[in-house]
C-alpha cells in the first residue's frame, strides 16, 4: 500500500507546525521543510515516528532544485501541501533595496516550483489538497507595517491559489489558501526581539482585530486542516479570511 503524507513546507515553526500537530493528532503523516535543523529536530522528537523533516533553505536554488527531484521520485503519494513557509520585515517602499525584495521573490518561486512537483504527484495518485498560507496585507495596507513587497508576493501567492484552482480541479486536486492577520508566530523575529513577540504584539495590535485579540497558530490551523480534509470537498479556489475580523471592518 502507497505511503501517503502531508508535506509542510515552513513546517518547524509557526502556523505550519500547529497544523502538524493536529494532522498527526488525527493519525496522519507528515513531512516537515524547513531552513532550521534545530528547529526541524524539536518538531521532529515532539511529533514522532509519524513526521519526517528535511532541511532547505528555499532561498538556495540547488537546495530547492534537490528538494523537486526528490519529490518527483517519491514512491509516496502526497495527499496535502501546506506552503506555510514565510519571512516578514516592514520597511517603507521608498527605502527598498533589491536584497529586500528578492527576500520574499525568492521564497515566491520556490513555492512556484515545489508546488508545481507536488501537483504532478497527485495528478499520478488522482486526488490532493493543497493550502497556501497569504496574508491579509496583500488585500489591505496598514500603516503601522509598511510591507509593499511583502504585500505584493502574498497577492501573488492569493492569485496563484485561484489559477490553481481552476487548473488542477479536474486531476482530483483542490487549491486554496487562508489569509491571516496579525498572529504570534516566530516570523516577526526579523525586527522584535523573540522573546517580546507575544507581549508587542498583543500590546500593539489586540485592538487592531474586531474580535479584540490577535490570533495564534492554532487559529489559523484549525482552518488548514479542515480545507485539506475531506469536509472540505466543495471548496476550491477559495482565499478565506482568518483574521479576527479585521477585512470585514476595522474598529
């Protein structure tokens, strides 16, 4: 019988590990990239037997490049995708650098191009879920967090959802994506110091969300996993706001 797994890439930290932990909590399979050995260990000794982790570092074309090979060879059948992985570091446009902007291009096409391997796997294996991690600053600009690249390759990423979408539908494979707001996760670690993530952003930005509090991995991954399942069926092409509110308002 073919093994099945779901792989998660950006999956030792964040939004992409809290999905970890519950598909491995409903007895499934996972695969975990990401750029940190140490980080990809811990995930590895807290999940168990059930997760297998690879170190990549998406910026790194020959990495990126073994990492496709390995997927095309595979005798496994991919049944989920999470392309959770990310980087976030405000800055003004105005003060751009090209480095700056290749930061979130180049994670960009690795997402293009590990996700296009993938989908040649389920189109062989006839059926899979793909969810794409965007933002909800690639609907909305903030004031407090210029992010005009960090925008524009989420948009990017929210637009290759929907083309997906619509490509992939008759192979069996859905596409979709969640488009979080402000949550605590190590990604904000590029300007504040990772141990006062939690504290800034809950002083900063609780207010910011409706719903009066900022969200944490767990609420984005409670929507991941459920658009990867199967009660999610009909669902295709859809980019779902996660956010606590904030596009249906601010306060």
């Amino acid at each position: 019988m073919t093994q099945t797994t779901t792989l998660i890439i950006g999956g030792s930290s964040g939004m992409g590990l809290a999905a970890a932990r519950q598909l491995v909590a409903k007895g499934q399979h996972v695969t975990l990239v990401g750029s940190s050995t140490a980080k990809l260990d811990g995930a590895k000794a807290e999940l168990g037997a059930s997760t297998e982790t690879q170190q990549v570092n998406l910026r790194n074309a020959a990495e990126v490049e073994a990492l496709i090979e390995e997927i095309k060879t595979s005798d496994k059948h991919i049944v989920g995708l999470i392309n959770a992985a990310g980087t976030f570091s405000p800055k003004p446009f105005l003060e751009h650098g090209f480095e700056d902007y290749d930061s979130y291009m180049d994670l960009n096409r690795a997402t293009f191009f590990i996700t296009q391997a993938v989908a040649e796997n389920m189109k062989a294996n006839g059926s899979g879920s793909i969810v794409n991690i965007g933002s909800m600053w690639a609907k909305q600009a903030v004031r407090a967090t210029p992010s005009s690249a960090y925008s524009m390759a989420k948009a990017g990423l929210h637009s290759l959802t929907q083309h997906l979408a619509m490509e992939l539908a008759a192979h069996g494979i859905r596409v979709n994506a969640v488009s979080p707001a402000v949550v605590v996760t190590p990604i904000y670690g590029a300007f504040i110091d990772p141990d006062q993530i939690e504290d800034t952003l809950t002083s900063g930005f609780d207010a910011f969300h409706p719903i009066g509090r900022v969200g944490r991995p767990e609420d984005v991954a409670n929507t991941i996993t459920h658009l990867l399942s199967d009660d999610a069926s009909w669902v295709t092409g859809a980019v779902w706001d996660v956010d606590g509110g904030v596009m249906a308002g601010l306060v």
